[in-house]
C-alpha cells in the first residue's frame, strides 16, 4: 500500500451534502488585518491544509476549500482576522470525518 503524502490525503477530503463548490464557509477571514498590521501572519505557518498562503509580496490569502475545520488558526490568530462559526450539524453540514 502506497503511503499517501498530506496534500493527497487531503484532497480526500469529503464534505457531507455538498461539494467543494457548495461549500458554506465556517470560517471568513479578512485578509486585511493580516495584511495591514499582523507582524508574524502565523496562520500561514501553522493551518495544516494549508488554507493561508502569502504571495510574492508577503500578503496572505485564504480559500476555504481544503479546510478540515481543526480549528488551528482560530487558537492561532491573536489579531482578530478569524471569525469562526462551526457548521450546522442539523442541517449536515461540514467535513465528514471518519472516526467521530
């Protein structure tokens, strides 16, 4: 059995009713703050599907996309730029985990 790398094992990842291009975010993120005033932009270091990436001109970028809704960049940012609302699991929404 191959060993899958994390970006293959991420792009595993299934969400329950609704493909990634249905997806309601869990989480906005102004990318202004992190742009404007934030001095370490550490959500682009520690978001383990890496959803937070800095361009050529050191400014962050979110997508929601790959999120496995672990929750490390809501601990993670102490500027204010995460605003996060878990998904609703009435109506059956969000990541499908496996185990729980």
């Amino acid at each position: 059995m191959k060993l899958l790398s994390i970006q293959e094992r991420l792009g595993l990842v299934s969400y329950r009713n609704q493909s990634k291009s249905e997806i309601k975010p869990h989480i906005v993120v102004d990318t202004d703050i992190c742009n404007s005033g934030c001095p370490h932009k550490c959500t682009t270091w520690v978001c383990p599907a890496k959803c937070y990436t800095l361009d050529e001109e050191n400014k962050v970028h979110f997508q929601v996309e790959d999120c496995i809704e672990c929750g490390t960049c809501m601990y993670a940012c102490d500027q204010g730029a995460v605003d996060w609302n878990y998904p609703d699991p009435e109506i059956g929404r969000g990541v499908n985990w496996n185990f729980g």
